[in-house]
C-alpha cells in the first residue's frame, strides 16, 4: 500500500515538473517573438477573415505591408476571439524583416 502511494507522489511531482518546463518554454518562445517583432517594429491595419475555434482559438488575418498581402493565421486569446468579427478591421504589429510575424493587442 505504501509503495503505491510513494509511486503515485512521485508521478505527480515528476508530471509537475514536466509541465512546469513546457510552460517556461512557451512563454519564452512567446517573449522571444514579441522582442524580436519590437526590435523591427512596423504598424499596418488587417482584416479578419475566419474565426477558428478547433485545439483553441484562432484567427486568419489578412494584412498588406508594401504593396504585398499577406495572410496569417494566429492564436488568440478567447477574450480577443470574442471581441471581433469576421469582417473586423484591426491593427497588427510586424517585423519589418520578416512581415509573417505578427502581434495583435
């Protein structure tokens, strides 16, 4: 009984840990595109064009930066999936390097 019990304890602290790792790691990943899109910053207007809600929200953002339209599709939170359309006008942050990445606020 108590060896089950010392099993049980130390899948939960190991599963703990693993968990806790992939968290740091997303929101590096995430702090890393934000700094990298900041670092070559440029401001342009999209429109939402889906609405996605499968394995989490997201949206299809299409935007234009020199005379080139782009399309993306990002991961949202839910409080930005429910504040707009499809249709919606919205302002995006890109690299100027790279005008794929993207950030909505």
């Amino acid at each position: 009984m108590k060896s089950s019990i010392l099993g049980f304890l130390c899948a939960i602290i190991v599963f703990s840990i693993i968990g806790y790792g992939v968290y740091l790691g997303l929101n590096l990943y995430s702090q890393n595109i934000k700094q990298e899109i900041n670092s070559n910053l440029g401001i342009t207007v999209g429109e939402i064009v889906s609405k996605h809600s499968y394995k989490g929200k997201g949206l299809s953002i299409k935007y234009k930066v020199n005379d080139k339209e782009y399309l993306t599709r990002i991961g949202v939170t839910s409080e930005f999936y429910n504040r707009y359309e499809i249709g919606s006008i919205i302002s995006i942050k890109y690299n100027t390097a790279n005008p794929d990445k993207i950030l909505v606020e």
